[in-house]
C-alpha cells in the first residue's frame, strides 16, 4: 500500500441537482508513473480532478496520497504534495505578473524569500521561461500560458502532478513543447485529456473513464488500440496507433 | 458622470475622500466579518465584469439612443452592499489611474456618488423592498428600474452639489441641477432596463445566483460603527471648512459650504453666491498683483486693474511661458542624457 | 471602436509600468505619497491662478523624462479625458463678465482666466495620477496602498479586478463580436443584451469559483503574501523630501512672475 504514490477507492460524487459524477472509482498509481485519463466529455474527468487535492470532498470512499489519507486534517500536507494544473491557465495564473504567480504556492506555505526566490527560478527553468518572469498573464501565448500554470504547481515541488487538459488551444509546435516537457517531468502525473496522441507519447498507462465508472485501465497501446471500447465511449482510436512509426516501437 | 479633479477644491475634494474612506473601512471590516474568502476573487472578477459590461452598449427600442450597466446596483444585487461599495470603489480608483476619468482628488466624490448611492441607498432602501423575496420577475424588473433611477439622481445631485460647493465654476446651483438631474433621469433609466434585462436572464438561467445575499450583518454594532464614521466624517469636513474660513488668504480654499448644502439648494440663493464670488475674487487679488495694489484693487477694481495689469499680469505671462519652456527643456536634457547613457551602456 | 483602443491603452500602461528606471525603483509609497501632496497644492490655488501654477508642471515632466515612459501615451489620454471638466468650466465665461485683466486694447474676464485655470488644473492633476501609474504599475502599487493601511480586502479584490478585466473584456468583446455579426446593429437590442450580458456574467461567476479552487489548490488560507522587495530608503526619503520643499516654495512665491519679472529687468 506505502508503495503507490496515490491510491482512490470506491470513490462517488454526486453534484447538489443529483447528477452522479462519480460511482465506485478505484485505482492505484505508483510512483513516477504517467496515467492518462481518457474519456468523453461529462465523464466525470474533471470531477474526478477536483477531489484528488481536496478541491471536492469525497462523498464516499477515500484517497490516500503516499498512504496519507486526505481528509480536513491532512489537507494542507496534500495540497503541498499534489498539484493540480487547471484547464484553462487563466484561472490558475491570478497574480499580476508571472513571477508572483509562480511565488504565490511558495509565499502561502510560508517559505523563506531565500527559498521562494529559489523555487520561483528553479521553476522556470524547468519549463523554459525565466524570460518571461516579469510579464503579466495577458502577455503570454497560450503555450507560455500553460508552462507558467505548470510552473507556478512546480514551484510547490509537488510529488503529484494532475492535469486538466492541458493541450487545448496550442498550435503544433507548442504542443509538442509540451509534450516534451511533460514527458521529461520525474513527478507522478495524472494527465485528463482528449488529446489521445498526446497520452500515447507521454503516459504508459491509461484509464477510460465513462459515465463516472472506469471502464478500462491497463497499458496505453493495449487500451486505446481496442477500437470496440473506444467508440462504445464516445472515443476513438488515435491515428499515431492506426499506422506503424518505425522510430517510435 | 465623474467628478473632475479640476473641478474639486481642497475642502470639498478632502471631505469625500474621508467619507469614501470610512465606508471603505466599514465595508471593509464588514466583508472580513463574513468571512467568506471565496468572496476576494468572486469580488474582483465580477469587478472585471462590470467594467466590460460597460463597454457594453444596449439599444433604447423607440429613442435611438444607447447605454450601458451601471453597475453598483448589479454588484449590491449579486455580492451584498459592502462587498459592491469596495469594488465599485475599486473600478473607479482604476477608471481614475489608467483613463484619467474623474482623477484623484475627485475619486472621493466619485466612490461617494456612484458607490454609496448605489450600494447603500438604492439597493437597501428601494431594490430589496420593492424585488421582495424575489419571487415575481415583474417586481424585480421595476426594482431595478426604480434603484438605477434612485442611485443616478442621487449621483447627479451630489455631483452638482460638490461641483457648486466646490466653487470652481460659476455654475449656478439651479442651472446646473436643471442640466443634470433631467439627463441623469434618462440615463437611470437606460440603466435601469440594462440591469432588469440582465437580471431577467439570470433569474431564469440560475436563479440561486440572485439569492445568496448576506445583508444585513449584526445589524446593531455595525450600525453604531456607521454611526461613528458618519459623525467622524463630519468632523473631518467641518475641521477642513474651519481651516478654510480661517485662512482664507493663504490658502484660499474657495467657497467651501459643504456644511450649507441646504442652503444651496434654494434657488434664490443667487445673489448670496455672486457677492460671495465678488468677495472672493478681491481676496484672489494678491496672487496677481503687488501687495500694495491689493487696498486699491478692493477700493475700486474698474480703475485698479490696468495698474495692477501693467507689472505683474505681463511678467505673469512671461514668466509663465519661460517656466514652461524651462519644464520642457529640462525633460527633454533629462530623457536625453538617459537614452544617450542607456546607449553607451 | 473606443472600447478596444481602451485595452491596448490599459496595456501600453503596464507596459510602461514593467520599465526600468530610477523612479520605477523607488518605493510605491514615496510615489502615492508625493503625488497626494501634488494634487493637495494643485487644489489649494485659488480658481483665477494661471502664473503661479506652471512651475507645477516640473513635476509631471521631470518624472516622465526621467523614468523615459512614452510621452504620447499619455497625452492622447489626456485629450480623451478632457470633455467634461473642460464642459463645465466653459460656463465660467458665460457667467462670470466682471472684467479682471487689461492687456493693451482686450479686455479679459474673470470667467476666462478661471477657465484657463480649469484647464492648467486639470492638465495638472490628470497628469501627476498617469505619471503615478505609468512609472508605478497597478501591482506595485496595490503592495504600497497595502502597507499605507489601506485595508487588505479592498487590495487583494483591485488586483483580482486588474487581472481578470483583459479575460472578462475579451470575453465580452468576443460575445458582442458574435452577436452584431448577426444582428447587424452596433448597439444590442434589450432582449439580447440581457442574454448576452448575462451570460458573461455567470461565466464570470464561473470563473471567480474556478480562481478560488485554483488558489486553494496552492494552499490559500484567506490572506494574500507576496512579493515586495520595496523598502523606504533614503532615495525614498530624498525623493519626498526634495519634491515636497519644491512644492512648498512653488506654493509660497509665485516662481513664474519672479522669473518673468528677473527676464525682463534682464532684457531690458
């Protein structure tokens, strides 16, 4: 059990108008790996998201992050320990400028401004954009968007990952920057997204996840290569599996 | 409408500022007291709202004419009076900073007019009674007629009062009341339909949206903290008017009568305000002419003038356009040694 | 269409904002402060003051040239922002006839150098507050209304407020885009607008839950830190100090007629 980097079991949510989001969600991640969670839209991805750094409550079942169970008590500790990347940058990018974006997570867990300083740099780097550090949000593209959102969960270190979407809106050359960048990242990441080739080339495993039930879970290619259980769930089988790329087998 | 710093004297100006001020500290405690803190980025996105929405033009079917959400009422509606008092506040103090719109020393009189009237006047006293439980979308369409008409007359009195206190212009109380009050009934009214049409939407889309409104909070010790800011402002205003009259060379605060703004309101108050800008015009005198022309210029302006004119109105103007030339050359060796030193670095 | 040319203004602002220079450097403080005690003095002159006032404009100029933001910027908003005081004011001359200055054979009125005075006031005043956020920028100087007392509340929702009008306007602008296109009409019939607006509006309110959830997730507890590297030094010290006694002499002696009347005895 100490083994898996982030464990959910029997997990149900059902929003205030009665919709059932979530119904007896169980899976296990251990540490360092990438799971990409796959699904048609309303499957509950999101949902699913909000509850693994607290954002949402169980309403039954439970979440274990590094065997640390999450409730009221350990909240803080986790939010510290998983970083949720949130689809659009915009919301998760609210400071003024970039740098103080990325300092907020260190300014709130109260670090030192040696450290925060740190953190706000080393972050950067990591996604490649210290150059921007002074801009404020509007004036970034929409991939320099995305790395500062990423940077401002990295600058927190956390030891989870989870992201929302995080390929919409970047034009090819910046989503492959991404993928670069997120394929390099040693943190456990969960990565939600209808971007199939994009989880095919980062994550080595995928969840498909339909109607608040997951409804398949095993390795990338052996998932999304079987065509009946994609298009049963409102998806299909990526192109990059439909052809054979010599330098990618 | 904004006030303009340039229309604003120190005393008028000053008093708003700490009227604005203790509200803003009122609300402020208020809005930690609810302790809602999901409410900092709700107040500043919807503060984000309501200045696009402005740039938002509705059509007046029949008229020809447009306009746009006001704002305050759509705020107090959707976050509680404090809440809207802070971030109207907020959308003003930026209107004044990057727009230029009403300026600083006005952006008392522009919280105090189109913030507290709104959020603390119309909403309460004239949005809430009449909208009741909210139940009937006709009622909550006239309360929001009725509340944006409120606020805005409220609004141009206040600008009208402030502006002819302020005694910068020589605008009469009544001209400029007739002026205002009569185009800021339409504009209320514009404002009025805008906000009942939006709220009409919302009420069908989400209607739990419009209810969530915490207000009042313990009413009694907020009331007496109320009090006790109203009586402090007072204060403020009257110490500032006493310092006007009692320095009223030196300082020539102009015709402060803030504390007579009953007074203004009579129309045949004419003849009081143009002795009083004679009076204050011959006190003006020793900043345009040598001491000494000052007993004359009182004794006699007609005949005092071209004496006074030959000396210090020439020198004035010549000193006045060598100063400016001086301002400018100055800047312009300034920005110079700065670009040709950025250069060689 | 003025809306739109108002956001890239609202961006030439920042821009200049994010320059470096010795008057970005200082403090916010020392700037908020010194620009209060500039409009205070600018006020207190009396409404037929014309000389007296134009040393004033030293320090609009001396703080633009030296933190070198662009000039133009600034005075096209100047020009927009004129209407109404200049509106106002234009009644003086109307109203007020008392004759005040002979200059050869024109005679001028009262009502005309109080209009003057409005004007200079006004160039004045809206300058002093664009030089304060052009050299300034809205988050340095929320972090010195913070720590002169302004309350904490009112702070943390302007900043929320500056960073979200270019997602919400865009939004908005977007909406309207869509809706004329079909309709055809620059301004939007009631009906429209209210579905329009409002549904900008509950994507707002959307986008205020999902910025808090956003802010939790990176351990938010109610107040916000953060950073400020800006401490009151010396230079503070000497820039209020130095500006101030500036201000003070411009107030007491009125320096344009000293130096009209110096240039004259010189000339002749």
């Amino acid at each position: 059990m100490n083994a898996s980097a982030l464990e959910v079991s029997d997990l149900r949510f059902a929003y205030p108008d009665g919709t059932l989001a979530l119904r007896e969600v169980s899976f296990r991640v251990s540490p360092g790996e990438a799971v990409g969670i796959v699904g048609a839209n309303g499957a509950g991805k999101s949902t699913l998201l909000l509850h693994l750094n607290g954002c949402l409550a169980p309403q039954r079942g439970s979440i274990h992050i590094a065997g640390e169970q999450l409730d009221s008590a350990s909240l803080k500790s986790v939010r510290r320990r998983v970083g949720l990347v949130f689809q659009d940058p915009d919301d998760q990018l609210f400071m003024p400028s970039v740098e103080e974006d990325v300092a907020f997570g260190p300014l709130q867990a109260g670090l030192p401004m040696e450290e925060v300083e740190r953190r706000v740099v080393g972050a950067l780097q990591e996604v490649g954009l210290l150059h921007c550090r002074t801009r404020p949000p509007y004036r970034l593209s929409a991939g320099e968007k995305r790395a500062a959102a990423l940077a401002s969960v990295l600058a927190l270190s956390p030891s989870v990952l989870v992201m929302d979407e995080p390929s919409t809106h970047l034009d090819p050359r910046a989503r492959r920057r991404l993928i670069e960048l997120l394929g390099a990242l040693a943190q456990t990441r969960l990565i939600a997204t209808h971007d199939l080739e994009l989880v095919v080339e980062v994550c080595s495993r995928v969840l498909v996840l339909s109607e608040g039930r997951i409804v398949a879970d095993g390795p990338t290619r052996s998932v999304l290569n079987d065509e009946p259980l994609m298009l049963a769930h409102g998806l299909e089988r990526p192109h990059i599996l439909q052809h054979h790329h010599p330098h990618r087998d | 409408m904004h006030m303009a710093d340039a229309l604003v004297s120190p005393a008028v100006g000053g008093t708003l500022w700490a009227a604005s001020a203790a509200l803003t500290f009122y609300s402020a405690r208020a809005v930690r007291r609810q302790a809602r803190e999901a409410l900092i980025p709700l107040m500043g996105v919807m503060g984000a709202f309501v200045f696009a929405a402005q740039m938002i033009n509705v059509a007046i079917p029949g008229t020809g004419s447009s306009g746009h959400l006001g704002g305050g009422l759509m705020l107090a509606i959707l976050l509680g009076p404090q809440a809207a008092f802070l971030v109207m506040a907020s959308i003003l103090a930026v209107q004044a900073l990057f727009f230029a719109d009403g300026g600083l020393l006005a952006l008392g009189c522009n919280i105090f007019n189109l913030g507290f009237f709104g959020a603390f006047v119309a909403y309460p006293l004239v949005y809430r009674p009449v909208a009741g439980d909210g139940a009937s979308a006709k009622r909550c369409s006239l309360a929001a007629l009725l509340a944006s008409i409120v606020a805005l007359q409220l609004g141009a009195l206040g600008v009208v009062i402030e502006t002819v206190a302020s005694g910068i212009t020589e605008l009469r109380f009544s001209t400029f009341a007739l002026l205002m009050q009569p185009i800021h009934l339409a504009v209320g009214v514009i404002e009025g339909l805008a906000t009942a049409a939006v709220i009409a939407f919302v009420r069908r889309a989400r209607p739990e949206v419009l209810l969530v409104v915490p207000w009042p909070v313990s009413r009694g010790s907020n009331r007496l903290l109320f009090g006790g800011l109203l009586a402090a402002t007072l204060l403020v205003g009257g110490v500032l008017s006493w310092f006007a009259s009692s320095h009223p060379d030196g300082l020539e605060w102009s015709i402060f009568k803030l504390t007579g703004g009953e007074e203004l309101a009579l129309p045949d108050d004419s003849l009081h305000q143009q002795l009083a800008s004679l009076q204050e015009r011959s006190a003006v005198l020793p900043d345009y002419s040598f001491q000494s022309a000052e007993a004359e210029a009182e004794a006699d302006e007609a005949q005092a003038w071209p004496a006074v004119s030959a000396g210090t109105t020439v020198s004035g103007m010549v000193g006045g356009a060598l100063t400016l030339c001086l301002a400018c050359a100055i800047g312009f060796i300034l920005r110079w040694q700065g670009s040709s030193r950025r250069a060689a670095g | 269409m003025r809306a739109e040319s108002r956001w890239l203004e609202l961006g030439q602002m920042d821009d200049a904002a994010r320059m470096d220079s010795a008057v970005h450097r200082l403090d916010p403080r020392a700037k908020i402060l010194v620009t209060l005690a500039f409009l205070v003095v600018v006020m207190s002159f009396s409404r037929y003051t014309l000389s007296a006032l134009t040393p004033l404009l030293f320090y609009p100029l001396v703080l633009i040239a030296l933190s070198r933001v662009p000039l133009l910027p600034l005075a096209r908003k100047l020009v927009w922002a004129a209407p109404f005081a200049l509106l106002v004011g234009a009644f003086n001359p109307l109203f007020d006839r008392e004759p005040m200055l002979h200059l050869g054979g024109w005679t001028i009125s009262g009502g005309w150098i109080s209009f003057a005075n409005i004007g200079i006031r006004f160039i004045l005043t809206v300058s002093a507050a664009l030089v304060l956020i052009a050299t300034t920028g809205m988050h340095r100087l929320c972090a010195g209304m913070e720590r002169l007392a302004v309350p904490r509340v009112l702070v943390a929702q302007m900043l929320f407020l500056y960073r979200y009008l270019f997602v919400v306007s865009g939004e908005g602008s977007r909406m309207v885009r869509a809706a004329q296109l079909r309709a055809g009409a620059s301004a939007l019939s009631l009906r429209v607008y209210g579905t329009l607006v409002g549904m900008l509006l509950l994507r707002s309110l959307d986008r205020a839950e999902r910025v808090h959830q956003a802010m939790l997730a990176r351990g938010f507890e109610g107040s916000l830190r953060r950073l400020d590297a800006h401490s009151f030094g010396w230079r503070e010290a000497a820039f209020v100090l130095g500006w101030l006694s500036f201000f003070a002499v411009a107030r007491v002696w009125n320096l344009a007629t000293l130096l009209g009347s110096a240039a004259m005895r010189a000339g002749g």
